[in-house]
C-alpha cells in the first residue's frame, strides 16, 4: 500500500480543523466551569427543578417551555446567564469568520466549533462535578428565546451530526469536487 503525501494546504486545512477542536474543548471548559459554579450558588444536586411551566413545543426529545419562576437565583441572574449564553454565540461566530475566507467553510467551521463545545462541556461537567448520572439525565440547554430542557443525550447525539457535517463543510472545499452552496455571499 502506497501512501501519499499531505500536500501543504491540505496540511494547512487539517491543522485548522485540530486548532477548532482544541479551541472548542478548551470553551466547553470554560463553560463547564462557569456551569459549575452557578450550581453551586442555587444548591443544584442531581436534576433541575422545573415544575410549573408552560409548553410551547414539546418535541419528545427536546421541550422548549416558559418556567414561571426563574430556574436560577433570580431574574438579575438569569438575565446575565441569557446574555453569556448570546455573547458564547457570538464568540463561535467570530471564530468559525476567522477560519476561512469561504462562507461554506465558515459554516463548518462554527459547526466543528459548537459540536466540540457542547460535547465537551457535558465530558468537563462530569469530570467536575460527576454529573450527568446518566444519558437520559435532564437537562436545561439553553435559555434564548424560552428554555430549552430535555434528556442530556439530545444534544450529544445533535452534536455528533453537527460535528460530521461541519468536517465535511471545512474540509477539501478548494477541490472543487463538491458544490459550495455559500460562495456568493
């Protein structure tokens, strides 16, 4: 078996796609670690306490709903969670802009970047605080627009898909070989 040489942008390419990995480890740190001091402020132990809600869409996998009360300490906090949870967005953003000059890689690039940072912050989470107990553990997601709860496997199972999908955005678009549906923009 004969194997070939890395030509240098194809070395370029995939040392670009290790840096957004490591880049999206080390933020599901940062966020992990940010997680975890929250639960310590509110007392959290094993699983969110959230009792009286209403629905808004309740997908089996994934509900999305309004809480009455606030699941954190207080409106003032929850406030400030909701914008770190925006400026977390933007930073990926920012990034996946940085890494190419070619939208469908940026795309990829914000996918690889999200997939790792979630995956990544439930693996932190359990070295931290030895929490998710299981898969089906539920979870708060996200709070933008309303809260987003459902079983910690929902999103590890979307990242995956995310993560595949952003690789296959990133990697070898200058080959021409697949179409680049956001070059014109």
């Amino acid at each position: 078996m004969m194997m070939r040489r890395l030509g240098s942008g194809e070395r370029t390419t995939l040392l670009d796609l290790l840096f957004l990995i490591i880049f999206g480890i080390g933020f599901g740190y940062v966020e992990a670690a940010v997680v975890s001091y929250l639960r310590a402020l509110i007392k959290f132990h094993q699983n969110y306490s959230i009792s009286h809600y209403q629905v808004w869409l309740n997908l089996g996998f994934i509900t999305f709903v309004r809480p009455e009360h606030s699941i954190l300490l207080s409106r003032r906090i929850a406030d400030i969670e909701v914008g770190r949870e925006a400026m977390t967005i933007v930073m990926l953003v920012a990034v996946a802009y940085l890494a190419s000059k070619v939208w469908s890689q940026r795309c990829g690039a914000f996918l690889i970047l999200f997939a790792c940072w979630d995956i990544s912050y439930y693996g932190w989470l359990r070295v931290l605080d030895s929490w998710p107990q299981s898969f089906f553990t539920r979870d708060v997601f996200f709070l933008i627009p309303v809260t987003w709860i459902g079983p910690v496997l929902t999103p590890l199972v979307i990242c995956s898909v995310m993560l595949v999908a952003g690789i296959w955005l990133y990697r070898d678009q200058t080959s021409g070989r697949r179409a680049r549906p956001f070059t014109r923009f």
